[in-house]
C-alpha cells in the first residue's frame, strides 16, 4: 500500500523584483498609478482599498501633530515611497524624514533620511507587525509604530536586527511616548487616535 505524506510542501523560488524593476514597469504602465501595490522585499504586494474614514482622519491627525510639534525639525510626509533598499520601496502612512522636501528630488528618502516611520493599522495589523517590521529592522529603521485603531494601542519596535525588532512594546491609548530622535516631544496616544464611535 502507498503512502503520500501530505505534510511535505514545495516550496518554489520567487522571482524578486528590485526598485529599479519596479520603476520600470510603472513607466511601461505595467503597473498604473491607480494600483495600490507597495514593493516589499522584493514581492509586489497589493495593499487593502478603499481606505476607511477612521484610517484616514488618523493620518491626517498624526501628521498634524508632528507637523506642529516638530516645526522645521523634520519633514512629515505621508503615504509616499521610502526606499528601503533594492528590493523593498513601502509607502508608509507616516514618514518622518530630514527636512528639506529638495532633498528629495533624485530619489525617496533611504534609511539614513529616516527619523521614525508610522503604520496606521485598521486591517493592515499582521503586514504591519509581520513582514513590513522584519523589512524594516532588517533595513536599519530604528524607531518604528503600529498604531492599532481597532484595539486602540501604539505597537512600538525598537533595537533593530538583521531580522526583526529586539525591542517591543504595547502602549495602551491612555500613555504618551517621545521619538528616539526627538525625545523633547511627547504624544498623547489618544491624541493621534480618531474619537470611540
């Protein structure tokens, strides 16, 4: 009698796609400005649409407040691509960057431009936590949130690695917390998140 052990998987090499290739099928219109895709470590991921109302009125609140907490300190940029490195350019919703919008004109911003990066997560929470935070500690991002609408925390990842974060938090929305690289500001948790409906 036969057996076959359906436990066993096969596993096929991907074909990862780099920056450059990237850019490239959006200039050949293989890629259309109407798709929403985010290329991360090397895999051109879809991201979810439409964006909720809660999502966005969180954006824009975040961005506010950094705008006016920060001033000239930084520049608040939000949902444009950040190149992490050749096979990973995400649109994080919230990107804290040297300031200076110029800077900016021969390429996104790298890590090195990149003071804290913030990922609001209403039904994002697993690509947040999951495979965009190992991409981000593995590109060197040393102050990354998750601001989790639906439980109503900030997720914090600090102490990056070659794979993952070494540092993690849960902040309930009544705590405040200060950027690693502005540690004279402090936000209220609640503040960044929309009101309880």
């Amino acid at each position: 009698m036969q057996t076959t052990d359906t436990n066993l998987e096969t596993t096929l090499p991907l074909r990862l796609w780099t920056v450059e290739e990237y850019h490239r099928l959006a200039e050949f219109g293989i890629l259309t400005p109407d798709e929403k895709v985010e290329l991360i470590a090397g895999q051109i991921i879809r991201k979810m649409s439409p964006q909720k109302t809660p999502h966005a009125v969180t954006v824009t609140r975040v961005r506010r407040l950094l705008d006016n907490l920060l001033q000239d300190e930084a520049l608040v940029i939000t949902q444009l691509p950040v190149t992490l490195n050749d096979f990973s350019e995400p649109e994080p919703d919230i990107a804290v960057v040297i300031p200076d919008e110029l800077r900016y004109l021969a390429n996104h911003p790298t890590p090195a431009d990149i003071h804290l990066l913030i990922e609001i997560a209403d039904t994002t929470l697993k690509t947040d936590t999951g495979i965009k935070a190992k991409e981000y500690a593995k590109s060197g991002i040393k102050d990354y949130w998750v601001l989790d609408l639906k439980n109503r925390q900030l997720l914090v990842f600090r102490q990056p690695t070659e794979t993952d974060y070494q540092n993690k938090q849960t902040l309930p929305e009544n705590s405040s917390i200060s950027p690693l690289q502005f540690p004279q500001i402090n936000l209220q948790i609640q503040q960044m998140l929309p009101p309880a409906i």
